[in-house]
C-alpha cells in the first residue's frame, strides 16, 4: 500500500457526525419524539447507545441520517469552518473519512454548508463500513492527525500518529493514546 504523504507533513482526516456537524441537539428532539427526554451531554454515541434501547436508536439513526428534511437541519460544528479555512490556507491536505451509509445525503449537507466543494469533494472524502475501514483508508492517505467523536474509533487507529477525541461536552476521561478536545479552537493550537 502506497501513503500518500512521502513526506511527513500534516495530513488531517475528519469524521461527520460529531466533529464537523453538531447534532446533539437534534437528537435530543428525536429522541423526545420516542418518549426518552435526554441531556445534551447524553447525545455522544457512545452514550446515547447505552441509554436507548436499541429498536429506538435505530429509528433515531434513520431519522437524523437518512431523512434529508432533518439531516439538512444540522448545524456546524461552532469553529469548524475556520479550521477548514486554516488549514486550506495552509496547503495542509484534508480528508473527510465518514461511516455515513447515505453518502448523497452527506453530500448535500456539506454544499448547504458551502463546505462541497470548496474544502470536501469527490477526491478528498471517503465512506467506509466499519471503523477498522477508517483505519485502512486513513493509511492509505497518509494521515496524521484524526478527530473523531468516538472512542471506538480512536481506539482502531492503528495507522495515525495523532489521534484526537472531540468531546464537546467532556464526558470522555482522558487516555494516554489520543488528545481530548472540546472544542475547534483547542485543536487550532495542535496546527
């Protein structure tokens, strides 16, 4: 396998959900449409999974998801959008590396954010199955530094020197393996 980044620079890839969009509040008004009131601080997969039994985690997946009318609804994440614009400015290559099983719908949320194509598009953003795919994929491109949302995924990183936890609402405990973040200006420091 051939990595792109021959050279050591800084190479960023990025989840979806939980890093570039913020949907917790979202799925905060699904879930109450299923009876469950939860908090804010509830909304990160890894809890949410614990909390919802699964027939209903699976219909609020659907719905934030798949459903356009309320994935397009999802805002950014606050300071995404200078990131992005500090790292192109930079020339420092990004990759959007998501488990979306919509991509179409992935797509059009990033243009309605004006995010398509000026920093994601065909050649830069990848939808895998599993995490241990975002692992091969990372690999395969040569990156450095990953954010994601879930510990799961930071934990199959085998291939990225640099792994960074986005944990808006700190309720992940800080692990020797990856750097916890709460938000995009504590990564812009780590640029």
């Amino acid at each position: 396998m051939t990595k792109l980044n021959v050279d050591n620079k800084m190479v960023v890839g990025f989840d979806m959900d939980g890093v570039i969009l913020d949907n917790a509040d979202s799925k905060v008004r699904i879930a109450k449409t299923h009876g469950f009131e939860l908090k804010l601080h509830q909304t990160p997969s890894e809890i949410i999974r614990a909390i919802l039994p699964q027939a209903i985690l699976e219909k609020l997946q659907k719905t934030l998801y798949d459903s356009p009318r309320v994935a397009l609804s999802v805002p950014l994440m606050k300071g995404i959008r200078g990131i992005l614009a500090d790292l192109d400015k930079k020339n420092i290559p990004m990759f959007l590396i998501s488990r979306r099983k919509m991509p179409e719908v992935a797509v059009k949320i990033l243009k309605k954010h004006l995010l398509w194509p000026k920093y994601f598009n065909d050649k830069n953003s990848f939808f895998v199955d599993h995490p241990e795919d975002k692992n091969f994929r990372a690999a395969q491109l040569g990156v450095t530094h990953y954010i994601d949302d879930e510990l799961k995924i930071i934990n199959v990183l085998s291939s990225v020197k640099n792994k960074f936890l986005f944990d808006q609402f700190n309720v992940f405990e800080k692990a020797d393996h990856y750097t916890k973040i709460k938000s995009w200006s504590e990564f812009k420091k780590h640029i």
